[in-house]
C-alpha cells in the first residue's frame, strides 16, 4: 500500500466501517468515507478532520441504487489517489428465507455482493498498473456456517470470500494486496438494524478488537484473516483439505457409488 494512500470505506458512518475509518486516520491516511446516512458521516468525518489534521471526503451513497454505486465507482476510478478500497457496507435480516420478501433479498445481495465486485473492479485496473494498493474486503465466519439460519446472507458472504481469494490469485503478482476478513459476532448496529436483540450476542468481540486484530493480518500480508480463530492450524488445514477434494476431481469418469440404480 502506499504510504500515506488516501482510502475509501463503505458503510463508513457506523460500527466496522467507522473503526476503520478512525484506525486509517490515525495513521495519517486521507479519506473517502461512503454511508447511506449523510448524518452520521457528517459526524463522523468532522471528527476526524479535527483529531487528526487529515483531509476527509464524503459520499452519501445508498450501494444498492444503480445511480448511487456509479458514483463511487467513478471516484475510484478517478482519483488516482486512492490506494486501498475497504469494502464493508451490508445488512442483515431476520427471518427465515421464506419469510424473506423477494425485494428485501434483492437489497441484501445488491450491498453485499454486488457492490463490493463493481468498487473493486472500479479500482483494480489502476492498482494493478501501480503495482500498489489494498482491496479489504469484509466477509463473516456465517458464510462458512450454512447452521447459522442465515441462509441468504451466509450466502453473500461465502460468495465475497470465494471471489476475495479468486482476486487475491489474480492481483497479488502485481503487487495489490487482497484480504477477506471473517468477524464473528461483533459488537455493532447492524444486529439493531434487523431488528435482533443483541442481548442474544453472548460471545460478540468488540469492535476496535475486531479491526485492530484485522490490521495485523493485513500488514502482515494475509489474504484471510479470522480475527476469533486462535488456532491458525485449523484454517491451515481447512485449505489443505479442500484443494485435496479438488484433486480427487480431476477425473472424466462418475465415482463408482454412482454407477449403480441401486
């Protein structure tokens, strides 16, 4: 990353995405800080100014609106001053998939997913041509836990995990750095948001724990970081495993348990 880079985070008003935008500042980064609530960015970003001398540019961006989300991804493509893209806007629903109303689903995939593709694909190109920069990409240890009942945003977030380690493969030669992070209960509004009780979080890291254990890995060069896992062996291993299953695959005949109508 580029020393002094200026870095744009989504969902910046609040919680994750706020934390990081304070951890950023205190290490003299200039920043683009993107809500949907203009308030809490306003807020946000006048503190920050103040404390810290740094210049702070502000999106009011609702990322599921079409119009919305080609803003931001003009200003990555732009500003060549931008050196990292965090990626960190989502919701969460409650309920069951079927008590789920199909627009509501739709939002929920729209910011989870489909943002953070088109602001990384937005800034990507002129990372890769740099041969410097980050994409931080916020994923959850619920993508990995389909027991969870949180069928579709489970879903979204294996989805971001899967396509930050895809990228990771394709970028990290030239020099861009890629890194999934998976929090697992955290203390943050997004539990308000949905509507769920946070008193039944009985196991939630706090948030500043959360992101400055994040920032570890990302210095260090990890292209997954699992804050709440104390054993790193066990994501080791996971990995072994499922390139193993892989290739057992390679193979242009069905197994032999599938070779018989019994």
């Amino acid at each position: 990353m580029t020393i002094h880079s200026t870095v744009l985070i989504t969902g910046a008003g609040s919680g994750i995405a706020a934390t990081y935008a304070d951890r950023f500042a205190c290490r003299g980064h200039d920043l683009v800080l993107v809500d949907i609530n203009e308030e809490h960015l306003k807020t946000h970003s006048d503190r920050l100014r103040q404390e810290h001398g740094i210049s702070v540019d502000t999106i009011r961006a609702d990322l599921t609106q079409p119009s919305d989300l080609t803003v931001v991804e003009a200003r990555l493509r732009e500003d060549d001053t931008i050196g990292t893209l965090i990626n960190c806007a989502g919701i969460l629903q409650k309920g069951s998939f079927i008590e789920q109303t199909a627009d509501s689903i739709t939002r929920l995939v729209s910011l989870n997913g489909l943002a953070y593709i088109r602001l990384a694909n937005a800034i990507a190109p002129r990372l890769v041509q740099a041969g410097a920069g980050g994409i931080i990409n916020i994923c959850s240890v619920v993508g990995l836990a389909p027991e969870v009942n949180q069928t579709v945003y489970g879903a979204t977030k294996a989805f971001v995990l899967f396509f930050s380690e895809g990228l990771n493969l394709e970028l990290s030669p030239s020099g861009v750095r890629v890194q999934a992070v998976l929090p697992a209960e955290t203390h943050t509004a997004m539990y308000d948001d949905a509507g769920i009780d946070p008193a039944l979080l009985h196991h939630a890291m706090d948030v500043g724990e959360l992101v400055d254990a994040a920032l570890v890995g990302f210095d260090r060069g990890e292209h997954v970081t699992i804050p709440p896992l104390h054993d790193a062996a066990r994501w080791d291993a996971f990995d072994v495993a499922r390139q193993g299953l892989l290739a057992d695959l390679r193979t242009e005949h069905a197994a032999e348990r599938y070779r018989t109508s019994s």
